[in-house]
C-alpha cells in the first residue's frame, strides 16, 4: 500500500467525520455549576405575566418576559382578545420629575405597588412617601411629606380614597378633596392601629400587613387595634457601629403574654370608632374580619387560646353590638382560612371547615343553622392562599347560573385544580385538564379565569379560560428557555410505602444517564410540617441548584410524612402533642431504607437537608436515627418552647397542658446522641425562628464533645435571602457534601 495515499484517505476521513459530528458539537449541553446556574435565561422559565383583574372584568396585564425596554402595563378584554397599551410609564417618570427639584428624583417602578379595583388609579412608595398615578394620564400626586413612613397602603373600593398607616395610626386620604383624615390617635411603639404585630403578620395573614378592612360602600374601615406591651422583646445585635446597635422585635413565645386585639369600626365622616363588643376573654385571636354585603355589620371570627374553638360573631356597624352566631370546633387546632362568602339572597354565608377531617365547603343561615355540607368525599379543598399556612379555595361564585367556584385536590393531592358545584353540593365538575398544578385567579363575575399552569417537568404557562373550562387563548406558553442549553433532569414523582402501606409520596431526581457500574450518594430534601408538602406535580426553582448537585454526583430524594402530605385534616392532627417526633421520624426513615436498596444508591452515602421545619427535621433524623453519613440543618426550631405562641401551641399546646410533651419531643436533649457529620446554619437577624435555637443546640453538643461545623451570616433573616448571602451559601453547601458525602 501507498503510504502517501494511506495518509491522505485517514486524513479525509477525519475531515468527513469532524464535518458530519459539527451538529452533535453544537447539540452538546453544559451542566449546571455554581457559576452557570446564575444564568438569567434559566430565570426565564419560572416567569410569567402579572394580571391583574378589574372590576370591569377586563384586566390588566404586565409580560415580565418580555426585554425591559419593550414591557408595557395592557388591558385585556378577556371577550375579544384584544390587548392595548394602558399605561405611559415614560410619561409618569416626567410627571415625577416635576415633584423634586432637579436630578432628586427617585426611580420609579415599571407598574405601581398596586392599583386600584376600578383600574384609574395606582400608587408608589418611594423614599418612605405615598405617591398617588392616575393611569388614565400617567400623572403623579403626591399624597405625604412626612418624616415618618407610610405603609400599609390600601384603596378603597370606589378607587376615590386611599388608607394607610403613619406611626401606627391608621389615616384615610380622599382623592377627590385632596383632604387627609386621621382616623386614630393613640398608636405608639407598642399600640399597632391598622398594622398588624409580628405574630399576626407571619402566623395568621400569612406575610401580609393586613390590619383594616374597607367597606364595600367605602364609608367605613373595620381595623385591628394590638396593644404589644406585654409581650416578651427579642433583641438584635448588630455588627456596626464599634458600640454594636441593637434591634428589638416583639415575638410572644410559647406560654407567653400574646398581643390584646380587638376590632374597632371607623367612619370616615366623623372618624369616631365604634368598638365590637366581643367579651375580651371570649378570645385569644382574632382570625379574619369580613363586611356583610349591605356593610350593615362585619363578621368576626375569634379563636380561644389552645386553638379547639372558632366562633363566628356578627358585630353591627353603628353600635357595635356582638351576636354570637356559632362554634366551629377541632380536636387538633384550626388552619387559617379566608374563605367566607355571603349569599346575595341575604339568608346564608359560605365557609371552609376541617370538621370531617377533611377541609370542606359548608352552607349556613345566618342563625348558624347548617343548611348542607356542599364539597364530600376523602379529598380536601386546596389552598391557594399566599402562603401554604393560609388555607384560600373560594375562586368565585356565580350566583346568577348558581355555581360555587374552587381549587380542591380531588383529583390527586399532588395537583391543584378548579372545580365549580352547586350551593345543594350538586353537579360538581373539574374544569381544568391535564396532570399538574392549577393556579388560578378569577374574574369578579365569575365567566374567566386565569391559570399558571405547570408540572414537575413543565414549567409554567398563563391561559385564559371561560369558566365552562373552555380555552380562551394563552398569553404565555412555558418557557424552557436557558434550560434547553443545559444538561437538566427532572424529578420523577414516586411513591414509597411506609411500615404500615401508607404510600408516601416522593420524588427522585437523577442524572438522565446513569454509569450502571457505580453507586451514587443521597440526598434528601426535607421539610416536614403540617400539610406543607414538598413533593407536588409543579415546576418548583429549587430544581436549578438541584441540578448542580446531580452534576456533581449526587442524587436527590424528596419525600413528604403522611401529616405534611396535605391529604387531610386527620392527618395533620397525628402531630398533636407530639412533635417533632415519631410521625415524621418513622415515615423518613422507612422511606430512606427504602431508597437504600435501590440497585443505583450506595446505603452507606446519605445525607439530610431541610431548613426551618426541615431543619428541625434533619436534626430530629440525624440524632434518633443512624441512616444518615451528614446533614445540613438550616434555621432550626430545636425546641418548641422557643417558637411564637400561635404556631408552637397549635400542636404543642402549652407547658401546662403537655409537659411531658415539650419535655420528650425536645431535640436539645438528644444533642449527645448525634450521629454523622453535621452543619448548622442561621442568620443571626432570623426574626422567625430566632438563633438561639441553634445557640443552645450547639450548646448542648459541646458539652457532650459532639464535633460539628457552623455556618453563621451575620444580618440575614431567615431565608439568607439576599444574592451575596444566597451565593456563598450554595457554595458552603456543595463543599459541605463534597467533603462527607
């Protein structure tokens, strides 16, 4: 043979083959890593439109996907489709100029802080100030110039007024007469008008400073009066000055004083307030304030201190009369819901309520008498309220063709639904299709809806929806975006049986190729509260540095305890007096055994993350189990009596009633019996599950000489939240399972 030509034709070759492999080149994915992660193009896939409906039933619409310079606020007509361009926001950064003296203004947002329910106005708040646009033509007012900020800020349901609340005192300002109205006088650092105190900001409206109700005539305001001075203060030690300075919070701890509310009705003619003549001692919370649709009166619901007894009372506007109406009571403790709604007939209201044991739909006369149990069966309604603990079904009522409109779990408890039914609890149907999860917001008369749909492996997608479950059109298809460049997995829903058959659910999330010659480590993802499920058919963030990790080798397991499934209220009610304890211990550990003799997992590699709940969770699996090589417990409660009263005593009771409960479930005493290597994490500002939780367990293993590792950032609350904070603690993750696992 030619050598020349021998040459030649594996030279050709090469260049056919490099040729013919190009296109695999450019199809080959990267993997996920610390650094690649930040990539705003995967952002994208958890992003879509902000809606807004008005009481027109059109809506407003804001497609943040869209590049910055190209974003508009629109007004969709849900009949027509039709989308047109409803606000100038270069012509309002002009109006606003106008407002300062040259080169002082502030920025100011792409779409107003909020917008009133007609859809004229809209208000900003900017450096501590009320700014008032009117949508109409783009134009600014300023509403404050005070030293003190506003908060709190809410329109009235006519659009022409607006409430807010300075230093504590709730004021009203009308819109029409540019004229401001102090509605209250007396609030200081300790008496809250309006505003809500910590407990009630986090464990009863979920996150949000609802402290005052419009009425529907916008004549009158419904407001939450606390008076915090006798509830314990929780201090703060700050890095700066050279002196430190120090921060305090009111935060009432198991067994402890809680903040005295009560319900004041204002009118705004006069600002004289009439008080609700509810006994002080019929109550230790105040759970929801609701007007009656002639605003006539306001329904108060109460719950007694050990969390058994919700009781409804009508208050009257004018004399502040209290009737009792009804009890709902539970053997465990009530959930938080806003889902009360009064018939137009004048004769009967609508609640949710766990009495089977199961959350439910019931219709009552405005005696208390019940009318029908509406919803039935071994499913519970869904929440979708702002956060999990805040149970929200009602979507709508059309009372004109006599459907009730609302999210429930029927279908599956890993996926959120709508579903309509009559009054008589006849004819229910769902309306959405397809397996995954449904978030929907409906429009005031009930014939649109919109959905967020997505599911594990789906991102989301917006879709407008006539309320006979038809498809309109959709406004924004789920965006896999900066994912399609990257080497992702998705979780693959599962269920593992427990000692006993209950199917837990879960979920595994592998590399898309497995070396069948290797064994990987574990992972697992806890959390573990009540009805707080982690494993849900939904597109979830955490999935990005989920990737990162199954880059790195591992793989992830989720798995949910039967009470934190959100299956029912009977479940949930298996915590009572005893957590954390052996119901989330038992069904965790039966599930990692299982996983453990999966062909692809080496049992001798598993480790345990879980931050807040999950973070009590890891410690609980790290110190009465031995499943686990590492763990990472995140912001901690390690003991209940260091938690807020609504929250701890909701299962715990208090230390008169369950001693021996608070004494045995305790994960201070089990310090000495950890096992594996274990990091602890806490802001040391966590003004929610406060540091020195995880201060007295670390107390605790020094003196039983237990190494251990701690991570501590100075500032940061309870999530770490911030992108500096957010980033170095992904990396002192990775190193962490690099290093045990």
């Amino acid at each position: 043979m030619n050598p020349s030509r021998f040459h030649a034709d594996i030279k050709l070759l090469a260049i056919l083959l490099s040729i013919l492999l190009l296109p695999l080149a450019a199809q080959e994915k990267k993997q996920l890593t610390l650094d690649t992660m930040s990539d705003p193009s995967i952002a994208q896939a958890f992003s879509t439109p902000r809606t807004w409906w008005l009481d027109d039933n059109t809506a407003l619409i804001y497609d943040t996907r869209k590049p910055a310079d190209e974003r508009v606020l629109e007004r969709l007509d849900p009949a027509s489709g039709k989308r047109t361009p409803y606000y100038d926001y270069r012509k309002a950064t002009e109006s606003l100029k106008t407002l300062f003296p040259e080169g002082e203004a502030p920025r100011l947002g792409p779409v107003p802080n909020a917008i009133s329910s007609n859809g004229k106005k809209g208000y900003y708040l900017l450096q501590g100030d009320l700014f008032v646009i009117d949508l109409m033509n783009s134009s600014l007012t300023r509403i404050t110039n005070t030293p003190e900020q506003e908060k709190s800020v809410n329109f009235s349901p006519d659009g022409v007024k607006i409430a807010y609340v300075r230093a504590n005192d709730l004021y009203a300002y009308d819109l029409q007469t540019n004229r401001e109205i102090r509605l209250t006088s007396d609030g200081s650092k300790t008496v809250l008008n309006g505003t809500l105190s910590w407990v009630y900001w986090e464990e009863i409206f979920g996150r949000q400073d609802i402290g005052y109700w419009w009425s529907h005539d916008s004549r009158s305001i419904a407001f939450l009066r606390s008076d915090e001075s006798e509830v314990s203060v929780q201090h703060y030690v700050g890095i700066t000055p050279w002196t430190p300075a120090v921060t305090t919070q009111r935060y009432p701890k198991v067994g402890e004083k809680n903040p005295e509310v009560r319900v004041g009705i204002v009118d705004l003619s006069t600002a004289v307030t009439t008080w609700a003549g509810i006994p002080q001692d019929a109550y230790e919370y105040v759970m929801r304030v609701d007007w009656f649709p002639e605003n006539d009166r306001v329904c108060v619901r109460v719950l007694n201190r050990p969390q058994t007894e919700l009781d409804f009372y009508f208050v009257d506007r004018k004399t502040g009369t209290a009737q009792f109406i009804m009890k709902d009571t539970d053997e465990g403790w009530h959930n938080m819901s806003d889902d009360l709604y009064f018939t137009k007939d004048g004769k009967h209201f609508i609640i949710a309520s766990e009495r089977s044991g199961y959350a439910h739909l019931y219709r009552f006369t405005l005696n208390g008498k019940l009318v029908n149990q509406i919803t039935d069966g071994d499913w519970a309604l869904s929440s979708s309220g702002p956060v999990f603990w805040v149970r929200r079904a009602i979507a709508g009522v059309d009372e004109k063709d006599g459907w009730l409109y609302f999210t429930g779990l029927e279908k599956s408890s890993l996926e959120k639904h709508l579903y309509r039914i009559k009054f008589d609890g006849s004819g229910m149907r769902r309306l959405t299709q397809g397996d995954g999860t449904h978030v929907v917001s409906m429009s005031p008369n009930a014939r649109y809806f919109f959905s967020r749909f997505s599911s594990i492996t789906t991102p989301s997608s917006l879709t407008l929806y006539e309320s006979s479950g038809s498809r309109r059109f959709t406004l924004a298809e789920g965006d896999f975006a900066g994912f399609k460049n990257y080497d992702i997995s998705y979780h693959e829903l599962i269920s593992i049986p427990a000692r006993d058959g209950f199917l837990l659910p879960a979920s595994i999330l592998k590399p898309n190729t497995l070396d069948p010659g290797r064994k990987y480590p574990v992972i697992v993802f806890v959390y573990g509260g009540p009805s707080a499920p982690t494993v849900l058919n939904a597109f979830s963030s955490g999935i990005i540095f989920e990737n990162v990790l199954v880059s790195n080798g591992y793989i992830i397991l989720k798995v949910d305890n039967r009470a934190a499934t959100g299956i029912s209220k009977k479940l949930e009610n298996l915590f009572l007096s005893r957590t954390p304890g052996e119901v989330e211990l038992n069904d965790l550990v039966d599930a990692v055994q299982w996983m453990k003799r999966q062909s692809f997992v080496d049992p001798e590699r598993f480790g345990i993350y879980g931050w807040s709940g999950g973070g009590t969770n890891t410690l609980l699996a790290m110190t009465r189990s031995s499943e686990f090589k590492a763990g990472i417990a995140g912001a901690g409660v390690t003991d209940t009596r260091f938690y807020d009263t609504k929250w701890g005593e909701a299962m715990m009771k208090t230390e008169k009633e369950n001693k021996t409960g608070f004494e045995e479930a305790s994960l201070l005493q089990y310090a000495k019996d950890l096992h594996g290597k274990l990091m602890l994490i806490h802001g040391t500002h966590d003004d929610n599950v406060h540091i020195q939780n995880t201060w007295t367990f670390v107390n605790e293993l020094i003196k039983a000489g237990k190494l251990f590792e701690l991570m501590i950032y100075p500032l940061r609350g309870h999530g770490v939240g911030d992108p500096a904070g957010r980033r170095h603690l992904n990396k002192v993750m990775l190193d962490f399972w690099n290093r045990n696992l």
